[in-house]
C-alpha cells in the first residue's frame, strides 16, 4: 500500500502562489503506483502560475491515461521496469517545453516552472527533473537527497567555493539553469532507484526545503507512524509551521509519499501477459479545473 499527501501555501509575502502539485496513488494488477509532482513557477516570469499548473495537468494525465499501457507495455517477471521513464516522459515534457515556449512567443509574455516528479511502481522509484524542486527519502535515521539542483549555487558547492547548508540561504539560491517554457529546449535528468517497506519520499519546492534542511526534514518524517494520509498530512503541516516561523517568504508546496505493505495486486503473482487494472485511489491537485484555467492556450497545434 501506498499513501500520498500533498499541501501548498500562498506563503507570508506572496500575494500569488505559482507553485502547483498533484499526489496520486492507484493499485494494479501488477503492484501499488504512486505519483508526486511539486512545480514551481519561475519568479519574475509573468505567467509563472500557468506554467507550474500546466506542467502538473500534464503529469496528472499521463499518471492517469498512459500508465496502464506503459505498466503492461513495460512488465518484466510481475514487476514493472522504469529504465524507460525517461524516454516516456522526456518526449512528454520536450512537447510539453515546445508548447509553452510557443505560447509565450505567440503572446508576447514571459513563463517557466521547474519541475520534480517521483513515480513508484511496486518497489522501485523513477524521477524526472528540472530545476531546483527537490525529491528526498527517509530511511530509518537518515535523510537523503535524491536529485541534484540545476542551479549556479549547486555548481559553486560541487566547486568546494560554498558549503551545501550555506547555499540554502545563499542570496543568488534561486538562480536556476534549466526552466520549462523559459527556454527553446531543456535537458530533464532522471534517476532510478529501490523503494522499501516504510520508506517516506518527499517531493518539495525551495520555500520548504530551504529553510529546514535535511536534519529538518528528517525531523518531520522520521518521527511516528505515516501510514495514514492523516498522520503524513500532520507531518507536512508541522514542517510548514516550522518554515513560516524561520521566517521563509516565498510559496511553500510539499507532498509525501509512505511505503508500506504491498496491495492486495502483488506483483509476485502476476505474469508478464496480465492486464493492468488501474484503480485511482488519490488524486490532491492543486491547479484549477481546465475550464477556468488559462493553460488551454498551450494545446497542441
């Protein structure tokens, strides 16, 4: 079973949010699914907010409509193999940047979002990124980052010029190499890796990140049982407290994700021929419906 949660906040200074996310989960015939997504619209840029919600429509769909026959196109021995997530949802978001760069041509306006998605299938995690969102695990007592910032500050830390935990707070923290719709083409990377028994991932903008670090972090989702979408709910909402009193400006967005035991579709006992029953069991956006939301300029010509 999987169990995913996800809020967001206009912030303390914000009179827009241009953070956008999706959490869903869905049970099928070959073991539990799960997708978070948080988005971030490129500060500065008029049309940040469109950019982050559709990029979250897009994610949402696929999750939605492409993953039965990605799962069944993709079954190897009971289980599904993620290698190709990243041909799949590479071609997704090269069409989805070439979209959004048009629209801003077409109309003489300036957009972008970063971008962090995490999928799981049965036991194992795929994530697609660009920017500076942030994908984290928390195993046991520790706390791991999962994907690398496409930031000038990240260079500077790799350089050994800046200390990770000073880069956090750094002034030039938010000047990002790599947006969606903010430039002709963009380069996603992708990671691959296990999902274990109580293992809790969290997908999350810089506003929330930032000011808690990783001992923060593990601080907030280490503690107790996560089980339950109440109890991760909990946990998302004490962490945001925390950041609103460290005094952090900007929109916060977070979701999680808890491990736990296998659905009643194990994977164990189904074969590569099986046909992937998807069952929606959590959809949290928070992007308005398309019919009230600007976003339909950027369909597909």
């Amino acid at each position: 079973m999987i169990t995913v949660c996800g809020q967001t906040f206009v912030g303390a200074a914000k009179s827009i949010n241009q953070d956008a996310y999706c959490a869903l989960s869905a049970e099928t015939s070959l073991g539990d699914a799960a997708l978070l997504a948080v988005c971030d619209g490129v500060g500065g840029l008029a049309s940040g907010e469109v950019a982050s919600s559709a990029a979250i429509r897009e994610l949402s769909r696929w999750f939605e409509g492409a993953l039965p026959a990605y799962a069944a196109k993709n079954a190897r021995g009971g289980a599904v193999d993620l290698g190709p997530i990243g041909e799949e949802w590479g071609a997704l978001l090269a069409d989805l940047n070439a979209r959004m760069w048009r629209y801003s041509r077409d109309l003489n306006v300036r957009m972008g979002t970063t971008l962090t998605a995490l999928l799981v299938f049965g036991r194992r995690f795929a994530i697609g990124h660009v920017g500076d969102c942030r994908a984290y695990r928390v195993r046991g007592g520790s706390c791991e980052q999962l994907t690398r910032d496409q930031t000038l500050i990240q260079r500077e830390v790799e350089a050994g010029r800046i200390s990770a935990e000073a880069a956090l707070v750094h002034p030039r923290g938010s000047m990002i190499l790599q947006a969606l719709g903010a430039q002709e083409a963009v380069d996603p990377a992708f990671y691959l890796g296990e999902a274990k028994e109580g293992d809790t991932f969290v997908v999350a903008c810089d506003g929330f990140y930032r000011r808690l670090g990783e001992g923060g972090l593990l601080r907030a989702f280490a503690d107790g049982p996560h089980a339950t979408e109440d109890a991760l709910r909990d946990s998302i909402a004490d962490a945001m407290a925390r950041v609103l009193d460290a005094g952090e400006k900007d929109n916060i967005t977070a979701t999680c994700l808890h491990v736990g035991q296998p659905g009643p579709f194990s994977p164990a006992s189904a074969s590569d021929d099986q046909p992937t029953e998807l069952c929606c069991a959590s959809f949290s956006p928070s992007a308005p419906e398309a019919d009230d939301e600007p976003t339909v300029g950027l369909g597909a010509e």
